[in-house]
C-alpha cells in the first residue's frame, strides 16, 4: 500500500515534491493544523503527519491515528507533540535538529546588537522626525562577557560568533565536557557564577522539566546589576513576569525576547515595556532555514516510510539508509530471540541482558536492543513495535543491560539474550549466516543449529531413546507436517532439546498428548514474525 503523509503546517512546496517523487501519496492542507476538531477527524488515514510549529498534536490526536508511523517536525523544537503518547503508540517523532541552527544562531546574534545599541527604539525615534542622538547611548560587545545557557547546536554557534566579536564566554551546561569546552576556548562555570558575572546572558536550552523557569525570580536576582538578557530559544525558560519588574527597576538593563511562554503572544507583561525588544518567533524564520528544514523533514519520513531508515528521531535510535540495509537480518534475528523467549515466559520479567559477540558489537545496538524488548514483549502486548518497546519494559520495571565482548566463538558475530524472572533464567542465542538467514545456534546453553520457521515446535527433555518417535507420531498424529527438525544436547543422557520447523500451528490438544506422555520438561507451540 502506497504510505499517505498528510502536511497539516506551512512547508516550503520542496517538501510536497520530494514526498510525490519518492512515490508517497500527500495531502498539502496547511490549514488544517490550526482547526484541532478538523484535524481530529481527519488523521485516521495517513501513514505520516508533517507540521511546523502550528499543529498540536494531542494524545487525543494520536488516538485517533490508527495508521500513523511516523510524525515529522520540520523545525527543532517539540513541545506541541505529546511525545509520550507518539511512543506508546509506535509512532516515531523526528525533527530537524540542524536545520534553523545557524539562522536561530544569529538572531540571538542580531537581539543581542539590538539591545547593546537600542536600535529598535532609536530606528523608531529617527522615523517620529525626533533627532535623539544622546538618549540612545549604548555599550560595546567587545570584551564583554558573555554566559551562554546550553551549549548545544545553536549554542556552539552564538559561542563561534561572539569569540569573533571579541567577547569573553562563560558556559553553563551539565553535558558539557571540559575537554568540549577547552576546544571551543570557552570556561565552563556553575549556573550562579554564570548569573553573577555576565554582562549579556543568552539562553539556547530545549524546555524540559530541568530548564523550566531556570531564570526565575530567584535566579535574575543573582545576576549582574545592569545585564542583557537574550532568549531566542523556548518560551517558558523567563519568568516573564518577574523580568518585567527586574527591567522596571532598573537591575535589568534590557532584554530580547523571541519566544514566550504562551504563543501566539497577543498579551504578556513584557509588552509596552521600553526596554525590552520582541520578536514573533523568527528564530527560524529565514528562507533558507524554512527551505532546509522542509526539505530535510520530507527526505527523513520518505525514508523512513519507504526503508525504515530512522534520522533524527526523539524516541527512537538513529538508523541510516546504509545500516538499515546491512542490518535489517540481525535485526529479524533479534525480534527472533526476544519473539522465542517472550512465548516460554509466563512470569513477570525482572531483568534482560542481550550480549552481542564480535562483529555485531560494530552494529547499532540501541536499534538492535529495541528489536530485541519488541520481541519479548509482544506476546503480552501484540501491538508493541521498536519504538514503544523500551517504554514498555521501562514501565514494567524491567532492567535492561547490554554487554560487548569480542569474537569468542565459531561465527564471527552471534547475538545471546538471557531473561531472568523470580523462578528461573532462560537463553538463547543466534546469529545471522551468509545468505542474510537468521538462525538459533544455542538454547539453554545447548548448542543447535535451527533456521527460524513461521510455525514451530520447542521441546525440551531427558537425553533417551524414543524422543523423535513420539514427536513423530504424535504430530502425524494430529495432521502435523514437520517441514525440518533440530536437535541437541549437552551430554550424553543429558538435558536435550528439540526444535521443530513445522506446516501449520500445533493444536493444542497435540501439544496436551506430548506432556501426556511424561518425556517431556516442555513442549511449547511458538510462532514467529518472518516477514
């Protein structure tokens, strides 16, 4: 079925024609965005949603979405995508990161001149016919301090911008390394000695729970008698209404706004104020950023409809057209291996540890991962995917590690999940052959050679005489057509296993006569996913 992309924002027409050319089918209604009762009854159909910063999309959205993939921002900021519900749902949200990043960049760049100069109010005095020269004395940026909040990809960029103007950089960031930080010739300092000794302040954070009002009253209280302050990227990050009363004051000398807590910004308590400039939103607002992220945003959901390769998602790993090429087996085999333990678990799960051995420690194991937690899980929850598997298991507090090891054995690369529950621990390990097939190579810690069948049999029991006939008759039987068998041991009269690649399903009451019989630890009827 050919995947439908509804774009509901403003995009350049470029993104309509990449979509078309790559064989989607799109619908172009970029008002629709604006009406949530509109957009409600309409979604149900599409594969993908491309917006800009209009669309809001609610759960309640994402409810009604029951063929929705993927979710394409065309700008970098998130806030009005219910993240949590995209994942829950198996819906990928992904933006575009580096788009608006240098157009962002110097608007900060561009509020921060405006308010060392007073350019607005003194463009706006010369148009009244007043020639107000001494009112509108400035200060210099050279030699200035300047703390940057969040030194991320458009906050790297302020700092290569302003070490060209000369000034002095101060940097707040907890994910900043000091080796980061001595390569771009900036000083890493604690939020309060950021606020204290700064002369222009200038913020380039997302809005999360941690960043939320970091300028509150508090906080603009420790900063510097006389500072600028620059906000080009999250409304909510100011308290608004106390830098208003800071900037009647006088402790504030001027700010530059260009994001707010409530947008479109219509009223707001910094308005009218003669000391602050506003801006609506324009941060990305160049026709270059509109183009690249328009473009970016539509070659991403093509990509990720037509290949599953996964760029610049929020929710899930990163997964390029190449890997997805080269792993697309490995993954199988991991839902594989989760797929064959989730069927034999009927316990809670306490932990999960997925080893990858040799050449697959090269691959992308967080893809990997998720491919393995969707397996596992899915025969509680059939709608589970790559993308909402990690939440899942995260909300049923299971524990997740991974190891690496080098190349240990007879494959160059093999992949081992071990589920450990309050009663026991299971195993089972595989690996992908030359000819892209997955296969079982170890299960119980007994090795097997065992190709993946739509329709299998396990069996678990003691090493005697007698095993394959009762398997054989049995499932003759019941109508059963064994399409090929695998066994193995660890010694001889010892713990044994069987797997059966067989036709169709086992019945149920064929599964009842082989426990009957009591040969048999286990006999388990499994299916798996080989599409």
């Amino acid at each position: 079925m050919t995947p439908k992309v509804l774009i509901s924002d403003k995009l350049s027409e470029s993104a309509v024609r990449i979509l078309c050319n790559r064989g989607i089918d799109v619908e172009f209604n970029p008002e629709l965005g604006k009406d949530p009762d509109k957009l409600l009854a309409h979604i149900g159909t599409f594969d993908g949603l491309a917006i800009r910063s209009t669309t809001r999309v609610t759960h309640e959205v994402i409810a009604k979405a029951n063929r929705l993939k993927v979710i394409g921002r065309a700008g970098t900021g998130t806030d009005n995508i219910d993240t949590e519900a995209a994942s829950k749902q198996g819906v990928i949200v992904m933006n575009t990161p580096f788009g608006n990043t240098i157009t962002t960049a110097e608007h900060a760049i561009a509020m921060m001149f405006a308010i060392a100069r007073d350019i607005p109010a003194a463009s706006y005095s010369t148009h009244a016919g007043n020639w107000e020269k001494s009112k509108f004395l400035g200060v210099e940026l050279t030699n200035k301090i300047l703390g940057i909040i969040g030194v991320g990809n458009i906050g790297s960029i302020v700092c290569d911008r302003a070490r060209g103007l000369k000034m002095k950089i101060l940097a707040y960031d907890p994910f900043l390394s000091d080796e980061k930080a001595a390569n771009m010739h900036i000083r890493k300092v604690s939020l309060d000695a950021l606020l204290m000794q700064s002369d222009f302040i200038t913020l380039h954070v997302p809005l999360v729970s941690t960043t939320r009002n970091i300028l509150n009253r508090e906080n603009l209280q420790k900063t510097k008698p006389g500072v600028r302050i620059v906000n080009c990227a999250r409304g909510g990050l100011i308290d608004e209404s106390a830098l208003a009363d800071m900037l009647e004051s006088g402790h504030i000398a001027r700010a530059a706004l260009d994001v707010f807590a409530e947008e479109p910004a219509t009223k707001n308590p910094l308005f009218g104020l003669s000391k602050v400039v506003c801006t609506p939103h324009l941060g990305a607002a160049t026709m270059e950023a509109q183009e690249n992220v328009a473009i970016q945003i539509a070659e991403q959901m093509a990509d990720y409809l037509l290949t599953g390769a996964v760029i610049n998602a929020l929710n899930m790993p990163s997964v390029t057209a190449e890997e997805a090429n080269v792993m697309q087996p490995w993954i199988k085999l991991a839902g594989h291996l989760g797929q064959f333990i989730g069927q034999l678990t009927d316990e809670p799960i306490k932990a999960i540890n997925i080893l990858y051995d040799g050449s697959v420690c090269d691959m992308n194991l967080d893809a990997l991962n998720c491919a393995t937690l969707a397996g596992i899980i899915k025969r509680q929850n059939p709608d589970v995917n790559m993308v909402s598997a990690p939440l899942v298991a995260k909300d049923k507090g299971i524990q997740v590690s991974t190891t690496r090891q080098e190349k240990s054995g007879a494959f160059d690369g093999y992949i081992k999940v071990t589920m450990a529950t309050d009663i026991r621990e299971r195993s089972i390990g595989g690996t992908v052959f030359s000819d892209g097939k997955p296969r079982f190579i170890q299960i119980k810690g007994i090795n097997i050679e065992a190709e993946v069948g739509a329709k299998m049999l396990y069996t678990t029991n003691k090493d005697t005489p007698g095993i394959i006939g009762i398997l054989g008759n049995t499932l003759s039987n019941g109508g059963v057509n064994i399409a090929n068998f695998t066994l193995g041991r660890d010694t001889a009269g010892g713990e044994a296993i069987a797997l059966l690649y067989v036709d169709d399903p086992v019945p149920a009451d064929v599964v009842d006569q082989l426990i009957a019989t009591d040969k048999f630890g286990s006999v388990r009827s499994l299916e798996f996913n080989i599409d």
